[in-house]
C-alpha cells in the first residue's frame, strides 16, 4: 500500500523530471537573447546556491564526513546537469534525449558494482518496457543505430552517464544529508561551467548585455533548480538507483508534450505509443521494486 515514506521519495524524483523536461524551453529563449549555454547554465547554478544558503551552517558541520563519496557526487552531478543543457541546446533534442536516456544500462553497472543492487526479472521486465518506450518515441531508423553522431550527442551520452552515476553515488553516500547533496549538485554544475565559459571569451559582454527580463528569467530558474534539487536529492536517497532512474524517464513524456505546446514540434502515433509505455513503467516500479537498505 502506498504510504508517505515512499509516496514522498517518488513525488521528489518525478518533480526532478518535470522541471527537466520543460528545462530545455527557458535556456533555449536565454540563448536566443544571446546569452550562450554555458553562461545560462553557470548563473543559474549559482543563483540555486544563493537560494539554498540557508543549508550551509548544516554542511559545514558535516564537512568533516565528505571524502570522496562527496567529490565523486559533485563531479558526476556537475556533468549530467552542464552536459545536458549544452547536448539540448546544440543538438536534435528528442536525439540527444535518447542517448541520454541509455541511463538505465550505466545504472544497473553502477549500482551493481557500488550498491549490490540486482534486479530480478520482474525489474527487468519494467527497464525493458521503459527502453522500449524511448525507443519507439525516439528512435529514428533512418539515423542508424541511436550511437553519437556529433559532438551533441555525445555530450548527451557522457551526461546520462553522469546522471546515472550522480544517482548511485548520491544512494551510496547515505551518510551525506540532502541538503550536502543537493548543494554539491549546485557546486559541480557551476564549477563546470566555468571553465567552458572562460573558454568562450568575451564573459564581461555577456554579462553586460543581460537584459533585466533576462535576469529575471534567470532567477526563477534558479529558484525552481534550488526546489527541483532538493526534492530529487531526497527522492534518489530513498530510493533504489534502477527504481530511481526508471521514473526519471517520465521526463521524455513531458519533453515530447512541451515540445509539442512550446515549439511547434509535431506529436504522432509513436510519440503516444512510447509515452504510454514509460508511464506504464513508472507506475508498474512503484509496485514491484522493493526499496532495498544498504545494510
């Protein structure tokens, strides 16, 4: 029966896909203002950090307790968040998406060799439907193989990469709080970008040039970041990895519908068929998983 220890975890994790489904829309509108992907995604990051302020007494007094755990978090996390903005931005979204979404495969390595989580067949059964959904809404055959074809899609790749080990890593540090990890997400999501930024040039410009409806764009999205990773963070830790990153798939739904609404893009047969299947996924894992502990 469902109860508020896992209804809470599950609503934090589908709020994460949510928000990242419709992401895509306002970083999009910031670049065709002429603030470029990096910058976007560097200020943004830190107006999270400046939004969750308050945490920091916490994480400072479990500074002593980081170690590597917390390092590989903020590396991992960091690449997920800045490469899937820059892939989105630069690529075929629904193409990159796709590649992205292979998370599930690295998420049954990572939290086999991390965690020693196994899926049964019934897990099996429910990561399978769920690929097959992306695959229907997403795979184009006269592309080839969903393989990277472009420096997009391999920035997408590496970032579901990420995005699955930021996941296990944030399941394996349970001795971390949320409010730690969520801040190390922040933390690593700016820190990456920076280099990219500099890289770029010309960042005094940029940021001159923000306009005020930018900046308040900018701090919304932060906000909404700062919520969104907060929640997500809660729900990954109470979570089993594979349970976690199978509702993250609810996220190509809500990519394929706002892109639909929002850019004109057109919605068929297959994109209904394929969402169909991932919600069936992600209604079916919340019956058949049973949420392991770590001892």
């Amino acid at each position: 029966m469902p109860t508020k220890q896992n209804v809470m975890p599950v609503a934090g994790v589908l709020s994460g896909a949510l928000v990242w489904g419709l992401i895509w829309y306002p970083y999009r509108i910031l670049q065709e203002a002429g603030m470029s992907g990096a910058m976007a995604t560097c200020i943004t990051y830190l107006l999270a950090m400046l939004c969750g302020a308050f945490m920091l007494p916490r994480i400072w007094r479990e500074r002593s307790t980081f170690g590597w755990w917390a390092l590989l978090l903020v590396l991992s996390a960091g690449w997920a968040n800045f490469g899937y903005v820059l892939g989105m931005l630069h690529g075929e979204v629904m193409r990159v998406l796709l590649l992205f979404y292979l998370a599930p495969v690295w998420t049954i390595l990572f939290s086999f060799w991390m965690l020693g989580e196994r899926l049964d067949r019934y897990g099996y059964l429910i990561l399978g439907l769920s690929l097959c959904g992306a695959m229907v809404m997403l795979w184009k055959p006269e592309l080839g193989l969903p393989l990277p074809q472009n420096l997009s899609e391999w920035l997408g790749l590496s970032a579901g990469m990420g995005f699955a080990l930021s996941n296990v890593t944030s399941r394996r540090a349970a001795h971390l709080s949320v409010e730690t990890k969520s801040f190390s997400l922040w933390l690593g999501t700016a820190v990456l970008a920076l280099p990219f930024l500099l890289w770029q040039g010309e960042v005094t410009v940029q940021l001159v040039s923000i306009s005020w409806h930018s900046w308040l764009l900018l701090a919304v999205m932060g906000l909404v970041l700062c919520a969104t990773s907060f929640a997500v963070q809660y729900g990954v830790t109470h979570l089993t990895a594979n349970r976690a990153v199978v509702l993250f798939l609810f996220e190509l739904v809500v990519a394929s519908l706002s892109s639909y609404f929002l850019a004109n893009e057109a919605l068929g047969l297959r994109d209904g068929l394929g969402a169909a299947l991932i919600v069936s996924a992600s209604l079916l894992s919340g019956k058949l998983y049973s949420d392991k502990s770590l001892g």
